[in-house]
C-alpha cells in the first residue's frame, strides 16, 4: 500500500469512528488518536498534518466527552496553552497533547464534573441525596431558560446554555433529550446535537433517541446513517414525521414502492408534516410514469417480436402494478402462443 493510499485510509477511518451513531469504544479512540498524530511524520505536506491535527482534535474532544472522567489535563512546561491527555488508572497510559482553546465545551464540562467530584467531602461530611436539587430538575431548568433566550432572539446564549447539559442519569433521559430537540429544531445547531447524541450510551437510547439522532442526521444530509436508524425502529414505534423523512430517504434511493408505502402507513400516525401530501403525488407520478414507458416499451417489443424484452417490460409492469391488466394479458399471451413464462423461461410445449 502506498503512502498516500494509507493516510487516506487513515482520515477515512478517522471519519467513519467520529460519525458512528454509538459511543466508540476508549480503546478505540486512543488508538485512532495515536494514529493520526501527525507530529512523528515531518515529511507530511502541510494541507495533510492540518487534515490529520483537526481529526485528532475531534477524536480527543470525543474521548473527554465520554470518558472524561477517566482522564486528567497534565500541563507542560514548554507551553501554557498544551496539555496532555493522561489515563488515570493502570496502565497509565496518554492520549497525546492538545491545545486547551481547542477543548469543546462539553469536554471541559466532564472534566470539570470530575474535578468537583474529586473534591467532594466523603462520608459525613457529604450532603445527603435528598437535600440535594434534583439534576432533573437542574436540567428542566435549564431547558426552559434556553427557551427563554431564543424567544428574546438571544439564540447564542441558548446555545451555550444547552450545550452545557450533561446526562448523568437514565431518569433524565426525557429532559436531556428536551434540549437536544431545542439546539436542532430551534437553533439548527446539528454539530452539537449529534456531540450530544453520541454521549448517549447505547443501551440507553430509547426510540425517542433514536428518531432525533436520525432527524439530525436527515438535516446533515447524511442519509444512510438515518436510513440505518429507522431501520432498526419498529415501524409502528416511528413517529410521523419519522415515518416522512424515513420515506424522503427511500425516494431518492430509488425505492419509489417502499417509500409509498412508508407514506401510507403514516397517515395512521397522529399529527400533521407539511410536505408529505406532496412527497406522496411525486412518488405517484414518478410511478405513473415508470408504469407508462414500461408499459409502451412492452407493446413496442412484442409488436417486433422480441418476446424476451416484452416480457421483462411487461414484468416491470407487474412490479409496480401488481393488478395491470394489459401486462397480465400479455404476459399470458407470451406464454401461449411462444412457450415464454412469466419467469422468463420456455415452456415445455
């Protein structure tokens, strides 16, 4: 493999373990980290090392996201701004240096969490659960503040307040994914959402989770991950607007059949989507014309006498119209008088 070839395998990779809907592994985010550090290799071109340095940067914030609690910022000597990432526990262990300005929020929330947590009073001299607040409560709070800022146009601090929440506990679950659904629906901020989404474990993602994780990524035009998502719904667990978008995908994959389908099955699902009734006439005309040319390519083909490509028009036929008369005729016909089945085969006469 060439060098070239290798270090596009490498961003590529990189990519594939930062967009994965699921947390990946802490093994795997050091090793990638490892990887991609571009400070052992002074013969990258420049474009390539500041390729490699983005990547590392968005696989640490990843790490402290999820697994912050594991880690400790080691300053160094030579430079006020650098830090290393240092594992905790044995095997002692870095994940290598980054710049502190180049730390997200939420990576410097868990870090934080964990740094009050080290610092709390232990036996006595900690506070009793129950005279603590709630965090779900904490969290609620927080939410509706952000819903205040963004009805006073304030959407900066709404951000940064909703980009502040953490999930700690599963009960918490519904509200953490509240400001979730306020930074895509009301900010448009996907990057964030999708951070905050990922945080989730995934034994906890409910079907809630789930459908906003794929909306974020229907928004990010990155149809295939939703698409995987709403596969692995139960149909009858998708939501309305799952139900639409989950269609919009189908469609422009070319599956006009099941889109239609998944369409239809909506109209089951309470609410109103602006756009489905007009998805829906799309896909019917598209049909509809599908169903024509086939339909005209078929009789031009047995008007010639090629019987073969009669039939196989005349089956496109039938796979959109499972009831059309003409297609049903002719492919009875065919059968009849040339010894063609339906299958495409010669009879035994």
């Amino acid at each position: 493999m060439s060098i070239e070839d290798y270090k596009d395998r490498l961003i590529s990779d990189a990519q594939r373990l930062l967009n994965q809907h699921e947390n990946a592994s802490l093994s795997d985010l050091v090793s990638m980290i490892k990887k991609v550090n571009p400070t052992p290799h002074a013969k990258l071109d420049n474009a390539t090392k500041d390729r490699l340095y983005s990547l590392k940067t968005s696989l640490q914030n990843q790490l402290l996201s999820s697994y912050g609690a594991l880690f400790t910022l080691e300053p160094v000597p030579w430079d006020d701004n650098l830090v290393l990432l240092r594992y905790n526990l044995p095997p002692y262990f870095d994940a290598c240096h980054i710049k502190v300005r180049n730390l997200t929020h939420r990576a410097l929330r868990q870090l934080d969490r964990q740094l009050k947590k080290d610092k709390e009073p232990q036996g006595s001299e900690r506070f009793k659960e129950d005279e603590r607040e709630p965090l779900k409560a904490v969290l609620g709070e927080n939410v509706i503040k952000a819903k205040e800022y963004i009805s006073k146009y304030d959407y900066e601090a709404a951000k940064a307040l909703l980009s502040e929440l953490c999930l700690e506990d599963y009960n918490d679950l519904s509200v953490y994914i509240e400001g979730i659904r306020v930074l895509v629906d009301d900010l448009g901020d996907y990057d964030i959402a999708l951070e905050m989404l990922r945080a989730i474990p995934e034994r906890s993602m409910n079907y809630d989770a789930l459908q906003l994780l794929a909306k974020t990524y229907w928004f990010c035009n990155r149809f295939e991950e939703a698409r995987s998502i709403f596969e692995r719904c139960p149909r009858r667990e998708l939501s309305k607007e799952s139900l639409y978008r989950y269609g919009y995908i189908l469609y422009r994959a070319g599956e006009w059949q099941s889109a239609l389908q998944i369409l239809i099955y909506g109209d089951s699902k309470d609410g109103y989507i602006d756009g489905i009734e007009s998805l829906k006439k799309e896909i019917k005309d598209t049909l509809q014309g599908e169903l024509n040319r086939n339909l005209r390519a078929a009789a031009d083909a047995f008007e010639r006498n090629d019987f073969l490509s009669a039939r196989k028009f005349a089956q496109e036929v039938l796979r959109i119209s499972s009831d059309n008369s003409y297609a049903r005729d002719l492919l009875s016909l065919l059968q009849e008088n040339t010894g063609f089945d339906d299958k495409g085969g010669q009879g035994d006469g």
